[in-house]
C-alpha cells in the first residue's frame, strides 16, 4: 500500500481555491486590471505545483486545515478519510498545470476564451472535490494503475499500488 494521507485538508484547499478562482472571476468581471487576475492564478498554480513537487508535504491551500489540526480543533481522520499520495499528487500537478496554461495562453496569445475555459475547468473538478470528496485525477491515476498491471509483461516494474475508491466511505 502506498503512503495514504488525510483528504480533508485537500478538501479543505480546493475549497479556498475555488473561493479565491472565483475571487478571479470577480476581479476580471469588475473590469480589474489583467495582470492581477493573472498573478492570482498563477500563484494558485505555483501552491498546486510546490505541493505535488514535495509529494504533498508542503501544500499551501490546505495550511489552514493543517493548523487546525495541530492545535487539536480537528481529530485524527478515520479510515475513510485517508487517501494515496500518488493520485493526489497527479491532482495538484494537472490543476497546476492548466492554471499555469491558462496564464501562458492568455499572456502570450491574449486567448481570454481558452484561459477562462482551463480556468473554469480546475474551478469545477476543484469544487466536485470539496462538496463530494471525489477526486477525478485519483481516479484517473487508478485507471492507469489498472492498465500498467493489466498489460505489462512478467518481472517489469509496476506503479505503486493504491486502494481507488470510487464513493465516499467504500
């Protein structure tokens, strides 16, 4: 088994940013400057991309869950809140990703369209995750896990295996 870790505080982070994409949306709506909406993405990006790059031990956006739980306001997670490094990390890395596109193409190309639609599309998988507990990109990290084992031949080397969970609480 891989090395689990507790999803509230990353439900906890996709929560604060989706609060603050939206933050974005309202600064772009409100006619505020481009350079402001765009830094603001790109630092979520960069909070994303620090959490996957340290295998989540250093995750910007879930701090305020993890301060909480140091001083004893929120117990220990059970069993069912626990879930594998891997798959959250291959979540960070891929909203990070498409925020930093989404900062690239607007900058470079000026493609306003393109930069919502990446933005809008971190904003929903993000907001699935903090209302529901799924998490899209574990799961597809699970589906990829499946196939490697499914088709590798004997003696090669394998992803680590993870429990998948399609529901909360399976």
């Amino acid at each position: 088994m891989s090395q689990m870790t507790d999803s509230r505080g990353f439900r906890t982070g996709a929560a604060i940013s989706v609060a603050l994409l939206s933050l974005v949306a309202l600064l772009d709506g409100a006619g505020a400057s481009r350079g402001a909406s765009s830094l603001l993405v790109a630092a979520i990006a960069a909070a994303m991309l620090l959490s996957a790059a340290t295998a989540l031990r250093v995750s910007l956006l879930a701090l305020p869950f993890r301060l909480l739980r140091q001083r004893g306001t929120i117990g220990a997670p059970a069993p069912h809140h626990l879930q594998p490094v891997p798959g959250l990390r291959l979540a960070q890395l891929l909203g990070g990703g498409m925020l930093l596109a989404a900062v690239a193409t607007n900058a470079a190309f000026g493609a306003e369209f393109v930069a919502l639609a990446l933005v809008a599309t971190v904003a929903a998988l993000q907001s699935l995750l903090a209302i529901t507990g799924i998490c899209v990109a574990c799961k597809l990290y699970g589906v990829i896990v499946w196939f490697e084992r499914r088709s590798a031949p004997q003696g090669a080397s394998k992803i680590v295996p993870q429990k998948i969970r399609m529901t909360r609480g399976s």
